[in-house]
C-alpha cells in the first residue's frame, strides 16, 4: 500500500515495490479474507435497471464458490502444476457474481482467465476464443446462440457452462459447482505466471491478447489507491459502470477492491442512465467509483446534476483529458475532485494525479504513480527528453504492472519496446511533455488508435469487417472529434461497381459492423469516395483520410 506523505515526492520517495516470489491472485482477493474476517461483503450485485433487490456475497461464499469451480476445471483435466498450467477459461459474463467466482477459480487452479465483452459480436468472439486456444467458456443463455453459431470453428473449445440454467450444447455452472467439493488447494503460482489474457486492439490485423502475470494486480494497487486518495478509508464501497471484461472494470476496480476487502457494487446498466447512476451510488452508498469520462459528461448533461449533492470520497476516471468545467462540475455535484488517471492494457495504471496530494491541474494527467519510471523520450534514440519538450510516453521496464507480451506474437512484442541510455521501455503509442514538477501532459495518439466512449478501437479489425459487406470495395477507418465520446468511429467507402449510395445502404453497413464486432465499433459516420488514398504496397493512408476529414467537417 502507498504510505501517505506530505507531498507528492515524498509519498514517491517512501514508496518501494514487495513482490513475492510465489502470489496468486485468487488466493489474495479471496482467501485472505475468508480467512480474516468470513463474513465480511465482497460483492454487492443489482440488476442492470440499477433497481429491484440486491444479492450479498460474503468473502466465505465467494471462496467456497470459487473453491469448487476449480475442482471442476481440476476434474476437466485443466490447470494445476504440470503440462496443463495455464490453460485459458473464457468468460464471456456482464457484471455478475459469477463472472467473479470464474476468474477467482481459474487463478486458483493455475489456469489464464480470458474475460470477454457481452456486447461483442460472434466475428469478434470467433478470433479471440479460436487465438486463445479456450478450452473452456463460462457464459450466460443471452450469449449462447452466438456461441453456437461459431462453435464449429473453435477446436480447442471443449466446455461451455451457463450460469442461468443448462441449455442445449451448455452443462449448467450452478450443478456443476453443487457437485463439486468445496475445500481446494490453490496452485502455488509464480508472481510471474500468466494468470490473464486481455485483447487490445491494434492499428494493424486482428485484436492482440496481453498476457498479464499474476503480479499484474500488485503492480495496479499503487495506481488505484492513489486515483482514490489513498485507498481503503473506512465505510468505502465501489462501483464502475465499466465492463469487468475491461482492464478498467476488472483490475482497476473490482480486484484492488477485493485485494483491500472493499466491498464491489455489481451493475452494468443495460443502457447508460446518469440518474439510474446517481440513484445507484445513493442507494447503496457508494463512496468511490470509476466513472469513465464519457459517463461523466452524460451525468453532466442531467440538467439536475449540479443539485445532486453526492457525498462521495473517490472518483477516478481515464481515457481522454477531463477539462476544467469537468472538475469543477465534480466537486459540486459528486463532492469531490475527480481523479485522472493514464495507461493502458499492456502496462496500466502508471500515471494520476490526486487530490488528496494536491489539486489537479486542467490539462495535465498527473504524476508517474510511485513504483513506475514513466517519462517522455525520443522515438530514435529512447533517450529521455527535457522537460517541456513533447516526445514518446514510455515506461521502463521491468515493471511489475507490465505485461508478459503480446501471445504468441514474439515479433509484435519487440516492437513494443525500445532500448535507450537508461534500459528497456514500453512505448505506449501516445505523445506527451513531462512538467518540471514531474506532471504529464497528454498530447494525443502516435498511431491510428480510436479513443471512444472510453474504448479503444483498431481501426485494422473495422476495415476488415467492413469490406465483407457485399457494397464496400475498400473501407479506411479513423477517429472523429465528437464533444461526448471523444471520437467516433468514422469511415471512408469505396463501393463496389453497382452499389449506390443512400441512407438505407449507410444504416446497413453500420449495422452489418455493429453486430458481427461490437457496438462501440461501428461507424458513426460513413463518407463515400472515389477512391481512397494508399501506399504502393496497397496501404490506406489513415493521415491522408484525417486530413480529409478535418476538410469534411469544416466545410
């Protein structure tokens, strides 16, 4: 835990890395509690409404729970310390208790959990399922039938559970659990076991899976407490409208808090409501939350907000740059100075600022959290820049929030890394200028990343999408400035000979995208063209079409 100082270098200064040789994640959110205190409340679950009744765990529950799922992973021949260790287990679950319960067990047994996204389409699923080699899925009955329209082509895809009840292809999670014994030996892991397999998107292919080591969640605690002001006080309770099949859902919030024995309110509301949300953290007296920046501006744009009143102690938030209007909102309408945080899947949670410190200041990200040398250098020489001179946003390595590499991409893992006076950094693909204070300043991406609505999108997986429409014969994708989302996803269509342009074609060329990958993804804004501008080896020039966008919206 961070050791609170008088000052921000202090409070760095103070601060030193304990990473054991032997750690399992499922042991230290789970375990250690029900041992200490059994009846302590681990997760607190409301339906998506964000109303009706609520289900308490208690951290014995969730270890005895736990316990047997990883008997039954155990029984399916998965896991343990041999030739079987690290086998993944796909979970493909809202904000639920047993998507928990999954990735506790699959820790415990020595397997790699594998969260996936309930609003995925069945091409997205198809690639991250079949690449992963799953062996193993635990889902829902809403999610089934994508399952079984792609199952013929997953291999490796041996069991599929469903947490609702049996269903036809699908063994039923709860009699699978009932029969199974509740006391379990968990896997003495390696800190430096995998234990996580998160896919981020690229500029170029298919999605790339980080592989997280168990470690990862010692190497988040530093970031959360300090985004929360100094994580756990007393009577603190949390919640994200974030997936926890995200790296902001799952290791930002809900397994730091089970780490500190703070009880996780469990709700992902079906469509985003900002008084469904204020009511929520009212109710169940939330105190702390994650509220992305898109969120935020929804729950801004309530034209009661500024009388909500909230008493909260912590609000953190990342993804895109807040703003000054932004903060003030937040202290007069939640009751405190919201947090800014930076990172990103392969090495998260390196950069905040805090207020319990000192105010954060429009503009700037924060500071390097204590445990992590993040700094600006130079893209050719990796050499550290000076201060107010905007450069390369990297990480040094080793770091024990960095990840283990891209799977089974050596290539695509080396070239994440550069080599400079000082050692081994992790480039993020962001820009930025370093403060003579130490603060950070964000300046905008390095590649073809979309930032929207707090996901980050690969163009490379749309345009692929997009040109299996029957109309499209080349599609370019690139980022939109919009005042909510940040950006949109913005296309540019070459149609094939024949096809002819109209609204009606639009819709359904979204929609062909919105249902095969997810609903994040699909174009916002479609632009048909002659022709698109490309390298001579055939490359879309994504600079080329932001330009022509900037001429597009201009006009």
């Amino acid at each position: 835990m961070l050791s609170r100082k008088e000052s921000y270098a202090a409070t760095m200064s103070a601060f030193h890395w304990d990473i054991p040789e032997h750690y399992n994640i499922g042991v230290d959110v789970c375990d250690r509690w029900a041992a200490a205190d059994p009846a302590r409340i681990a997760l607190i679950e409301v339906g998506e409404d964000g109303y009706g009744p609520a289900r308490e765990t208690s951290f014995a529950e969730l270890r005895a729970a736990s316990n047997r799922f990883a008997n039954v992973l155990r029984g399916l021949g998965l896991g343990g310390d041999g030739v079987s260790a690290g086998d993944r287990v796909a979970i493909l679950l809202p904000q639920r208790r047993e998507t928990a319960i999954a990735h506790i067990a699959a820790f415990k047994a020595g397997c790699v959990s594998l969260p996936l996204f309930t609003l995925f389409g069945p091409e997205a699923l198809l690639h991250r399922l079949r690449d992963s080699g799953a062996r193993v899925l635990v889902t829902d009955h809403a999610s089934l039938p994508m399952i079984a329209e792609i199952r013929a082509d997953l291999p490796d895809l041996e069991t599929v559970f469903t947490v609702d009840g049996p269903a036809a292809g699908a063994q039923d999670f709860d009699a699978a659990l009932a029969a199974a014994p509740e006391e379990f030996t968990p896997v003495a892991s390696r800190a430096n076991a995998p234990a996580l397999l998160i896919y981020t998107s690229g500029t170029t292919g298919n999605p790339k899976g980080a592989l997280h080591a168990h470690r990862v969640l010692l190497g988040h605690l530093p970031g959360v407490e300090m985004s929360h002001d100094f994580l756990p006080q007393p009577g603190d309770r949390i919640w994200t409208p974030a997936d926890w099949a995200w790296i902001g859902g799952l290791l930002d919030v809900l397994l730091p808090a089970l780490h500190h024995g703070v009880p996780v309110v469990a709700c992902r509301f079906r469509k985003f409501s900002a008084r469904a949300a204020a009511d929520l953290i009212r109710r169940f007296g939330v105190r702390n939350a994650f509220l992305p920046p898109t969120a935020l501006k929804l729950m801004k744009a309530d034209p009661e907000s500024a009388g909500w009143a909230l008493d909260m102690r912590s609000v953190a938030s990342g993804g895109e740059p807040l703003g000054a209007q932004l903060l003030d909102w937040g202290r007069q309408a939640l009751g405190v100075t919201i947090n800014e945080f930076y990172g990103q899947t392969e090495c998260n949670m390196v950069v905040s600022s805090c207020g319990a410190l000192e105010a954060p200041e429009n503009g700037l990200m924060g500071w390097p959290v204590p445990g992590h040398r993040v700094d600006v250098i130079d893209e050719t020489t990796a050499a550290r820049l000076p201060d107010g001179v905007e450069g390369a946003i990297a990480i040094l390595a080793p770091d024990p929030v960095m990840f283990l590499g891209y799977w089974q991409q050596p290539v695509a893992t080396a070239e994440k890394f550069v080599i400079g006076p000082e050692g081994r950094w992790l480039v993020t693909g962001d820009r930025g200028l370093r403060r003579p204070d130490g603060r950070l300043m964000f300046k905008g991406r390095a590649d073809d990343i979309i930032s929207t609505g707090g996901y980050r999108v690969g163009p490379a997986e749309i345009e692929d999408c997009l040109i299996a429409h029957p109309a499209v014969a080349m599609a370019g994708v690139v980022g939109q400035p919009d005042p909510l989302r940040g950006e949109i996803v913005a296309a540019f269509l070459k149609l094939r000979a024949g096809a002819q342009d109209s609204p009606a074609l639009r819709e359904d060329i979204a929609a062909h995208v919105r249902t095969r990958l997810a609903a994040y993804e699909y174009p916002r804004a479609i632009y048909v063209v002659d022709e698109l501008p490309v390298t001579t080896t055939g490359k879309i020039i994504r600079g080329a079409l932001r330009k022509r966008l900037i001429e597009e919206i201009s006009q």
